[in-house]
C-alpha cells in the first residue's frame, strides 16, 4: 500500500473513531450521528410512583363512574382525563433504560403545554377557593417548570452524557413532583 492510502487510510479511522466519541461523549450535539439518549430511571423510585399512580387511578375512575351515573358533570374530574395521560407515559413508569431522542423531547414538550393549556382552562373556569385555587396554581407553576427544563434539554445540543443524565433524572423527578401536586389539588377538590 502506498503511503499516501494509508494516510487516506489512517485519517478516515481516525475521523470515524472521532465521530463515534463525540457521538457517544455528546448525544445531542450537531456532529452526533444519532441524537438520542438512554436514560435508566431510579427502580425503588419508580416502584413508589407506580403504586401511587394505581391507587389514584383507581380513586379517579370510580369519581369518573359516579359522574357518568349523575346528571351533574364536574369539570376537575372531567378535565383530569386529559391531565392524567401526561403521567401516565411510559419512560415514567418502566424500570429498563428508556431512549430519549429530540423528536421525543418535542413530543414530550408538546404534551407539557397541552396540560398546560388545560390546566389554564380550569383555573379560569372554577371559582375555587382561595386553599384550593394555590394548589392549582402550584401545579401550574410546576407544569411550567416542566415546560421550561425539556426546552433547555432541546436547546443545549452539546451537553454531556453526564449533563444529560443529571437533567434526565431531575426531569424525571420533577414530572413526579407536578403528578403528586395534582393528585393533591384533585383529592382536596373532590372534598366539597
């Protein structure tokens, strides 16, 4: 082989093996080949919000079965359906590593401000009281809070795969936090 194929050679390894580290060091940068991330979500947490998760849904579709045998309609429990898919997803409940892709943190950041829109329409319909009307207003802001961090994720292409992991994670926790801030604000509502 002549020197000139082997530098030819040399310098295309070297830029493939350059590309997959980069690709692998930085999932979401420009240069990456594939743009995703697998995030592997804390088990005993994951546990916990299962169970917690079931249980309310349990509660919510027996009030659901009571509203659909009355006349009378309740707009918290009949928005909640709406509400409910976004914690329902399926990144949120598995124990295995999850691949996250900028195509799913759009769709992810869609269905945010779906609950968002939603969840704005309740407080402007509902004449709450004051206690009741803050737990609204908290899991807004948290929902906002949401909004905000997948839109950070989307718009740092460069970060690390240990960047990535530590937003994954506080992601992950947060969207826990807004379904406890729900499920609370639901709970108290149904108290009437």
């Amino acid at each position: 082989m002549s020197t000139k194929k082997k530098a030819i050679l040399i310098s295309s390894l070297a830029l493939v093996v350059l590309l997959g580290g980069w690709t692998w060091l930085y999932p979401y940068s420009p240069f990456s080949l594939h743009k995703s991330y697998s995030f592997t979500p804390d088990p005993v947490v994951v546990d916990g919000y299962a169970a917690d998760l079931g249980e309310f849904k349990r509660t919510y579709e027996k009030d659901l079965d009571a509203l659909h045998a009355d006349e009378g309609y309740d707009y918290i429990t009949g928005q909640t359906q709406y509400i409910l898919p976004l914690f329902e997803q399926e990144w949120l409940l598995t124990k295995e590593p999850v691949s996250m892709s900028m195509v799913d943190l759009g769709n992810l950041l869609f269905e945010v401000k779906t609950v968002r829109k939603t969840l704005l329409d309740l407080l402007g319909r509902e004449d709450f009281p004051q206690e009741k009307r803050m737990d609204l207003v908290t899991t807004l802001e948290g929902v906002l809070a949401l909004e905000e961090a997948i839109v950070d994720m989307k718009t740092g292409k460069a970060e690390s795969r240990k960047t990535l992991n530590i937003q994954y994670r506080n992601l992950h926790g947060s969207f826990l936090n807004n379904y406890m801030r729900y499920e609370i604000f639901y709970e108290r509502a149904q108290m009437e």
